[in-house]
C-alpha cells in the first residue's frame, strides 16, 4: 500500500494530549500491519478508548529518563523490566493510532523522537560501555539524522508516516537492547554477541530508512 503523505498549510498548533487542534490532522485509511490486528484483539480491549495514542507517546517521553536513570545506576532488576514495558508502548500507540483511527501530525512526528530518546539514552548508557564503540555512535549518529529529518518535515508540512523499514529497525533495536541488558544482568557472551548481530543489522535498517526518505523527499 503506498505510504500517506501529508501536506497542511495552515500554522501548526500542538498539544501534548493530542486534542483535535489545527496540527491534529487525522489520517484516514492507514496501513494497519499484523501486530496491529494482534495487539486489537489482547491489548487494546484493556484500554479505554479516552486513552488517546498521544497520552501513550507522552508516558514514553515521561519515563524515558527514569529507565536510564535505572540502567545508569545497573539496577537491572528494575531496569530491564522497565525499559520492556516502556519500549512496549510504542507497539500500544501506533496500533491504537492505526485501528481506532486516531492518527494524527502530532503523533508521526514525536512517536519516533520518543523512540530515539528511548533508545539513545539506553545507548548512552549501557552500548558504549558494554558494546563496540564504534557501533553504538554510528547508530545514535544514524538516528539523530532520522530524528532530525523528522522534524524538518514537519516544519515544511510534509508528513511521512511510517513503512516496514523503520518499524523493523525499531523492534530489532530494542530486541538487541534487551539481550545487551540481560548480558550485563545476567552475564553470558551468547547474549552479547547476539546482542551486537542484532544491533548492527538494526543500523542497516536505519541507513535503509534514510534512503527510501531521500527517495520520498525526491518524489
């Protein structure tokens, strides 16, 4: 299905609660993928329908610092589980942004900067100091760019939502992520250095995405 792409011109005016504003377009018919369906039928029942994708993103934001604050301090009995369970709203989200039709600009474009904050503050933290060096700045490099293309979007009001490449990229980060916590939880080499495959085939991904957003941007 081809991706949406958004143009608005009128001035952008945000909310932190995702209310219905001038920024808040709604996107219509979006491309539900399976784990949508799957997280419609167990998840989402569990969630009233006041609860609005934007709340979801907004909790990341809020407790993205406490999980890094926890893997900083190696208390990995509450760090692991945490990062798991905030790592998972990006999942909780942008499916109930997908199925219950409330997707909308706010959400495109600060839905991925919640999951680079996530995932760079982690990286900070635990990659350059139990991982290749070099490995852990080339994917915080990679994902300040696509952070920043993000938000040059959408101050040109040219929205893209996302495509297989960056939701791939997203699980296997934070599936590589977690075998690096547990590695250092748990000790082990297996799961460091399936931590480290994962994680270097998740900036391949990411590089993957910068360029299908050029060919976008070219379209």
């Amino acid at each position: 299905m081809p991706e949406t792409r958004a143009r608005s011109s009128a001035v952008p005016s945000a909310t932190l609660g995702g209310e219905k504003r001038v920024m808040d377009i709604q996107y219509k018919n979006p491309h539900v993928f399976w784990h949508d369906r799957l997280l419609a039928k167990t998840v989402l029942p569990l969630i009233p329908r006041r609860v609005r994708p934007n709340h979801v993103t907004t909790v990341r934001l809020l407790f993205t610092p406490v999980v890094v604050w926890l893997l900083y301090k190696e208390n990995y009995a509450w760090g692991v589980p945490a990062f798991v369970l905030v790592a998972f709203t990006d999942a909780i989200d942008g499916a109930m942004a997908r199925t219950r039709d409330q997707i909308t600009k706010w959400g495109i474009v600060f839905d991925p900067i919640a999951d680079k904050l996530l995932v760079g503050g982690v990286l900070i933290v635990i990659v350059l100091m139990r991982l290749s060096f070099y490995l852990g700045i080339a994917i915080i490099l990679v994902e300040s760019i696509v952070a920043l293309a993000g938000l040059y979007s959408h101050r040109i009001n040219r929205v893209y939502m996302a495509n297989y490449l960056g939701k791939w990229k997203m699980v296997l980060q934070v599936t590589g992520l977690f075998f690096l916590l547990l590695s250092g939880w748990l000790g082990g080499a297996v799961l460091h250095q399936t931590a480290t495959v994962i994680l270097a085939v998740s900036l391949l991904l990411a590089i993957a995405n910068i360029v299908t957003f050029g060919l976008r941007r070219a379209i």
